[in-house]
C-alpha cells in the first residue's frame, strides 16, 4: 500500500513531536479510509499526481485521528475545558466532503451535482396497446 505521507511530514504538519505507533496507525487508519473509497483497482492504479492532490486531505484526516483518537467531545481539567468541534471527533470514516474530494482527485463521480434526473410522470403507453384506450361513452 502506497505511503500517502511520511511520519515527518505530519510532524510538520501538527508543529509537535509525534509518538510513532499512534502516529503510524493514524496513516494506515487514513490510507485504509480512502481506499475504501475509490475501491482496489483504482488505488492499485494511483498516479504520483493523484498521490501528491491526496497529501493534504490525508494529512487532514491523521491530524483529525492522531489528535483526538478518543473521540472526546469535550476535555476539562480542574477549572480548564477545552471543547472539540465536531468535525474533528477522531472518526475513521470520512465523512462526505472528504469522500467527495477524494472522488473528485480519481476523476469519479461525486454524491453531489448540479442537477439529478427524476421522471416526472409514468412512461407514456403506446397508443395499440388495450391500456391505452379509453372507454366509449
């Protein structure tokens, strides 16, 4: 599995001294993510380009998991409370925006669009068919 970002390059990232199996387990956690979401053929198939318009969304998701990997919503010592976004609750999935920009970088359709097609009535019927026919009065 191809290496998205190195060790050092999150360090620089979050401006500290990372531990490494937490930090290892945030890349793996963030490559396996995205991997879920372009499917096997086209990760098996991923471009240096792609790899590099990938770097920082990836760094984006280990900073999320590395930082708050308990998913506390809210942390308080003695009189000091420190509150979470929600957006960077340490999930392993990513949430839609993020599998968009990933779809968008493997040239794949997004969820989102500037239209979406629906019939607005029932097929029309052919005019031999007995259904078709309206009664005689």
């Amino acid at each position: 599995m191809p290496e998205l970002f190195e060790l050092t390059e999150l360090a620089s990232y979050l401006q500290q001294d990372l531990d490494a199996s937490s930090a290892t387990l945030a890349r793996e956690l963030t490559t396996t993510g995205i991997r879920l979401v372009v499917g096997p053929a086209r990760w098996a198939a991923l471009t240096t380009g792609q790899a590099t318009d990938l770097k920082g969304l990836a760094l984006d998701i280990a900073r999320r998991l590395y930082l708050n990997a308990e998913m506390r919503r809210s942390e308080r010592i003695d009189d000091y409370e420190y509150t979470n976004a929600t957006e960077t609750l340490g999930d392993t999935e990513l949430d839609e925006d993020e599998k968009d920009r990933v779809r968008r970088i493997f040239g794949m359709r997004t969820s989102g669009g500037a239209y979406t097609i629906t019939p607005a009535s029932p097929r029309p019927r052919h005019a031999c068919s007995p259904a078709y026919r309206r009664p005689i009065y």
